[in-house]
C-alpha cells in the first residue's frame, strides 16, 4: 500500500505553485503556472495541479489538464496536440518511488474525476512500474544541445563551421536581430509558421490563439524570449522564434522564417542569440524539441530518454486515441498540400527554386550593359536619367529613381539600401561609369552589406580613376605609359619646358565640365607653346586640373583594348580583345563603331598589367599602337562598359559571368570570342563615318551586318523609339513652359 497522499491545490493556494515546482531538479517551464493557464487560455482543458504528500510532508507535484472527447474525461499532463515538451510529475527519487505516485494519482484520477483516459510525458518514471501499471511507454525523442554558462566561446565551437559561417555572414549583411515584447509578434510569427507547414505539405496543427496565449502567458512571468530577425531596413521580418528559459534550460517552442529570405540564414542567427541569452542566464542545457537532424549545427545531440505514456480504461480508448491521431494528420495533409498547390499556382518562380527567387541584377549604367544581360537571360532593375534608352528595353524590370552619383551621393545610396531592403535576398550590382564606381568603392562597407558586387581593392580604385594617381602607380610598375605631368592652370602659368605635340584630359572627367572646353572630346590636343596659351585661360575659368601626356602618334582606329573579369582567387575567368573602328568627335571622342579581334600581343600585355596591379574584377585596358606597332597604355577602367554587349554577342558574356558567380551558379565553360564581330551607335555612327569619308550606302550595308547595335534590335525595338519620344516631349513641355513663363523640370523660369 502506497503511503503517498494526493491533494488539490486550490486557486486560493496556487501563490506557491511555481516555488513547490522549482524544488525538484528536473522541473521544467512546463510545470509552472504560467505554462498551464497558457493551455487553459488556448482551450485545452481546465487546469489540475496535484499535490504528492508522505507523512504530512509534499514529496512530489504535478501539473495536467482535464479534457472530456465524447464523454470520456482524459487528463493529459500533457496530452498530444498541446505543444507541450513535457509535464509528467516532479518528486524526491530518494524518499518515493514511480510505484508509490502512480497507486494514488490513477485512483485519484479515475474515482475523483472519472478520468477514462491518462497521457504522461516525462523522463523521470521508472518504465517497469509503468508497465504494471497498465501504462504503454511510446518514445519522444528531442535534440538538446550544452552550453556553458560564462564561457560562450566554448559554446559557440560546439556549432558546426557551416553555422559558425552563416551567424558571420548573418552579422556581416547587416540583418538586424531584435527581442519582441509587444503582442503584434504573433500575427508575424504565425504567419511565418503557416509558410514552413505549407511548403513542407502540411496544414499547421494549431490556431494563433494558441501562439497569443502562450505569448502573453510567458511574457508575464518572465519566461518568454521572443526574437525577430529583419532585413537590414529594419522593416522586414524573414525569421522569428519563441525561446522559453527556466531554471538551467533553455526551450525552443517555436521558430519560422520567410522561406522567399531564406538565402540569409537568419535562423542561425536567431538560434545563436537565444543561446546568448541562455549562456547569460545560466542555462547549461538546450532542449530543441522534437526531431529534424538539421538541429545538429547548433552542436545538439538526438536524446530519447522522453517516454510518453497511455493508459485507457477501456481498453480501446487507446486505439480510438491512435485513430484520431491518424485521421487529424491527415486533415493537416490534405490541407497543406491543397495549400501548397495554390502557392505553386499563385508563384511558381517562388516553389520551384524551393523558396529563393534568383538574385535581382541591379545596373547602374547604359542600355549595353542591360542588353548583355538580357541576352543571358537576366533581366534588371535600371538606375539611370529619364530618357535614358536602357529604360525602355525588354530586359528591363524595373526603374529606380534617379540621383546624380556626383552631386547627390548620400540620396542615391540610401535609395539603393532601400530597394535592396525589400528584396529576397541582395541583388547583385552592376556600375559602368567612373562616377558610380567611386560611388560604390567609397560606400563599400554599407553597400556591400544591402548587395553582392565584384571591386577591385579601394586604393586601386582610386589610382586608377584619378589620372595624376595612376601616371605615379604606373611609374611605380613600370607600365608603358606615354609620360606626362599633372598641371593647374588656376594657379600656375603655361610650364615652358613641354614637349609637343601633346594631349590635355582632366583628371577625373565630368562632361558637363569638360566638354565645353575640349569640343566633345575626351582630350585636347595642343601643338603647339602657342595653343597651350591661348587655352589656358579657358582652364584656369573652369578650374579644370588636368594631365598633360605625350601623344601616341595615329588615328583613333589605333585604339585597341584588352577586357577581362578576374575573380577572387585572382584567376583569369573570361576576356577578349577590341578595337575601335570609329569615334564622335573623329578625334579623342566617345565610340561609335567597335569590333572584337584576336590579338595576342594585346591579350597577353593585358595579362601581365592585370597581375602586376594585383586586380580583380573587371577592367577595361586602352593600348594605343604607336608607328611602331609598340602598344602604349592610356587608361584602366576597372569597371562594366559598353564594350560586354559586343563581348556578349562575340560569345564572352562578362556580365552574365560575375553574375553567376554573386549568384553561386556553376560557372559554364569560357569559350574565346570570335574576332570581327562588330557594334555600333546607328544615330551617331552616322556622322562618324561621314567625318571618315564613308560613303552612305556602304556605311548602312556595314550597319545591317553588325552584330550589336546599341538601343536597337529587332526583338527589343523600344529603347530607342522610347527614348527618341520622351526626349521629344520633354523639349515640347520645356519649349510650352519658357513661352507660358511656367518653371520647366528643373525648376527654373524661362521668360522670353
């Protein structure tokens, strides 16, 4: 005979429930009180806390709720269904034994309360005395992980290197992690779980009532830890969870992201600052609660100590309880997987990349660039003026809004945070012109958390823009640079020791600037003490600085260029060679007309500057050959250019490939451009030739043989109508505004 008594503890004594709990080593958050109103809240059943006396002393206490299904009462502690790791009585092993509780409760139970059903799930009872009981014994296996309290480090090695990387990475992208304590949480997380259960084929086993009264229950006693991870916007959550902590455990009930975010792992993240709150809180022991072996990162290992106990009286309760388990999973199934076929049909992109879209492609440059893109496959989000061509064209998504990279940096930058804030994952990054490559070298920290790019070192960038900076590098390596000095006209006169003929470029080119002064050109050419003089006070208004540098001798077909992409492990992935056919103005001017070559010479020069810098990226390398077929370097332009359309349509895609590799796509196979494959500007080609002497009907038969013509092809005619049109009606509104008095887009009155 059992010498254990049972007694009811009363609401009115129910102040002291939580301290008679935690005199037991192994109770857990499950058996307080603020666990069991939780369930009560959510509609489980009514709350019974049990009281084990031995000789007018409490050796044992055990919390559980009373349900009734179809007229049989049960009393689970806890019963399937209520997200409840355990519950299952708390007692001192060395003064009463498993046989002793379970004589008194089963009668308690069953007289009392004419219980027909009880469910316990514990770790604690001895299975034979279960057995004798009459009780069946189903294990519930669980992953728990250790941590050490005051030594996180140690913590942190237990995580394997793959989870290890991903909490880095999550840090280094700049994903914001935040403890919740407002109830708006739920509704987040919730919908959050609904997503895993659907793209796993389930239907989610339990209501937001559930999730809102654990929420509020936990928060008020102190137990709960409620984590969101956002986007480094702040604005968008991708993952969140709900930890408990008691005692020395810490409990994940919970946790869900957004499966279309899943490229930033945030749940590693989330998991690893729960740990550091446990770590800080005491807790040595980690319950992860349930199965899943991807658990095993966070350095857990599988436990299957947890026995959950049935006993029914009659007998086929329990096989009635086993029929119902069976019939509700499959209710969740049917509903999950007509869940997830709507999700297929609503987003397919979205299912069949198994929740991670590709990255977007985001251009800040021409329409070229965009059109090399597009012949992969690829369509981008365009960061250009209006009116520019490449926002018309068909592999064209979407158009940001415009700022100047000069004079509106910090606008710019923070429009480009914020679309990326608001993707699935960092878009990968593409820039064209001098100005937006400083753009990006110089925000490289911020910009490299919200997209993925290739860039050359930031020193590098820097000497290879500014002129006078890369005549000192490239004498520092000895590169076969013409010679040439840095002069200020604002504050120094014409030197008298020049050499001529000679050619003046600034050294960081604005157009807006420069081409006043130099005709269109890109350079000046001076030949002479005389002409530097009568220029001279042209540069000296403009405070223009610029590099005066001996002149190769030949025309500007002389021009031949070397483009390559250099990936991180410094390896050669891609390149070509070029060279122009015709320019606008016909002297130092913007390219017209272009082809690809074969030329060894140039291919193998460009090798050896690139490893000479120690660049990687992409570059575009200017050669100019001299009358003696020598080849003299003017220029590295470490960044995308026109010349990746025609580089694309000769077989060297340089831009799909820097994709691919941001994107961790396998890397197709490189095959060498086919020389002679030619691009041109139609609309300013034109004049070009006629400068040239080319006659019309020669020059259209050359232009309906090029390969790549900028803004225009027959499967994506609109950049260059669109572009034509908005222009036109631009001048129209401006012209309607000066003769009405009315401000024009700029803002500005014109009268006349």
């Amino acid at each position: 005979m059992s010498t254990v008594r049972i007694r009811e503890i009363e609401s009115t004594g129910l102040d002291g429930w939580d301290a008679l709990v935690r005199r037991y080593d192994q109770h857990r958050v499950v058996h307080t009180q603020s666990w069991v109103e939780s369930l009560e809240a959510a509609g489980c059943g009514r709350p019974l806390y049990l009281a084990f006396e031995q000789q007018g002393e409490v050796v044992g206490c055990m919390p559980g709720l009373l349900s009734s299904v179809g007229g049989y009462r049960l009393f689970g502690s806890p019963l399937a269904g209520w997200q409840t790791v355990s519950m299952g009585p708390l007692y001192d092993a060395s003064r009463v034994t498993t046989v002793e509780l379970l004589a008194p409760l089963i009668d308690h139970l069953e007289r009392r309360h004419q219980v027909s059903y009880i469910e316990i799930l514990s770790r604690d009872l001895d299975h034979d005395a279960m057995h004798a009981y009459g009780f069946e014994g189903r294990p519930v296996p669980t992953w728990r992980a250790r941590l050490h309290p005051g030594d996180e480090a140690r913590t942190l090695r237990g995580l394997t290197e793959n989870a290890r990387r991903n909490i880095k990475r999550a840090r280094r992208l700049g994903l914001v992690v935040r403890i919740e304590d407002d109830e708006s949480f739920v509704a987040e997380h919730y919908q959050q779980l609904r997503q895993v259960y659907r793209r796993g084929g389930h239907g989610i086993p339990f209501g937001r009532q559930r999730i809102r009264a654990c929420f509020a229950s936990m928060k008020r006693s102190g137990h709960l830890l409620a984590i969101s991870v956002y986007l480094p916007c702040g604005r968008v959550c991708i993952a969140s969870g709900m930890f408990l902590m008691e005692g020395r455990e810490l409990l994940l009930w919970t946790w869900a992201h957004h499966p279309r975010y899943r490229w930033y792992r945030a749940t590693e993240l989330m998991t690893w600052t729960a740990m550091q709150h446990g770590i800080a809180a005491g807790c040595e022991s980690f319950d992860l609660m349930g199965r899943g072996d991807f658990k095993k990162k966070f350095g857990a290992e599988l436990d299957e100590t947890k026995m959950r106990w049935l006993r029914g009286r009659p007998q086929w309760l329990m096989r009635g309880r086993d029929f119902a388990e069976v019939v509700l999973r499959g209710k969740h199934r049917v509903s999950g997987q007509v869940a997830r076929l709507v999700g297929r049909a609503l987003d397919p992109v979205d299912w069949r990349s198994n929740g991670s879209r590709r990255p977007e492609a985001c251009v800040m440059g021409d329409v070229d660039l965009v059109r090399a893109l597009g012949l992969a496959g690829i369509r981008a989000v365009v960061v250009a003026p209006p009116g520019a061509p490449c926002r018309f064209s068909r592999s064209t998504r979407a158009c940001l809004a415009w700022s100047d990279p000069c004079d509106q940096q910090a606008e710019l930058v923070e429009a480009l945070i914020d679309y990326s804030s608001l993707q699935p994952e960092p878009p990968v990054l593409f820039y064209q012109e001098d100005r937006t490559l400083l753009l990006l070298s110089r925000n490289r920290e911020r910009l490299g958390r919200a997209f993925r790019f290739v860039l050359p070192r930031q020193e590098l960038v820097e000497q290879l823009v500014d002129k006078a900076k890369f005549q000192k590098l490239a004498d520092c390596l000895d590169l076969p640079v013409p010679p040439a000095r840095t002069l200020v006209p604002a504050h120094e006169p014409p030197p008298a020791d020049l050499e001529f003929p000679l050619i003046l470029k600034p050294l960081t080119r604005r157009p807006e600037q420069w081409e006043p002064l130099a005709g269109g050109g890109k350079a000046a050419r001076i030949d002479s003490a005389a002409a530097l003089r009568a220029f001279w006070p042209d540069l000296a208004a403009a405070q223009v600085t610029v590099l005066a540098q001996a002149l190769v001798p030949g025309e500007e077909n002389r021009i031949e260029s070397y483009h390559v992409y250099v990936d991180e492990g410094g390896n050669v992935v891609a390149e070509f060679t070029g060279r122009k056919i015709r320019t606008s103005p016909r002297a130092f001017g913007d390219s017209t007309a272009l082809e690809t070559t074969a030329s060894p010479d140039v291919a193998e020069l460009g090798r050896d500057i690139v490893r000479r810098l120690n660049l990687h990226g992409v570059a575009k390398l200017d050669f100019k050959r001299g009358p003696d077929d020598r080849l003299h370097l003017l220029e590295v332009n470490p960044r995308f250019t026109l010349w990746h359309h025609l580089g694309a349509r000769g077989g060297v895609n340089i831009p799909a490939l820097v994709y691919g590799d941001l994107a961790g796509r396998p890397r197709p196979a490189v095959a060498q451009a086919r020389p002679g494959v030619r691009w041109c500007k139609v609309w300013r080609d034109r004049a070009a030739a006629r400068q040239n002497d080319v006659p019309l009907l020669d020059w259209l038969y050359w232009v309906i043989g090029c390969e790549a013509k900028s803004a225009l092809a027959w499967d994506d005619p609109m950049p260059l109508l669109g572009a034509g049109l908005q222009r036109w009606m631009a001048r129209v509104t401006r012209s309607n505004g000066a003769t009405s008095g009315q401000p024009d887009k700029g803002g500005e009155w014109h009268d006349h």
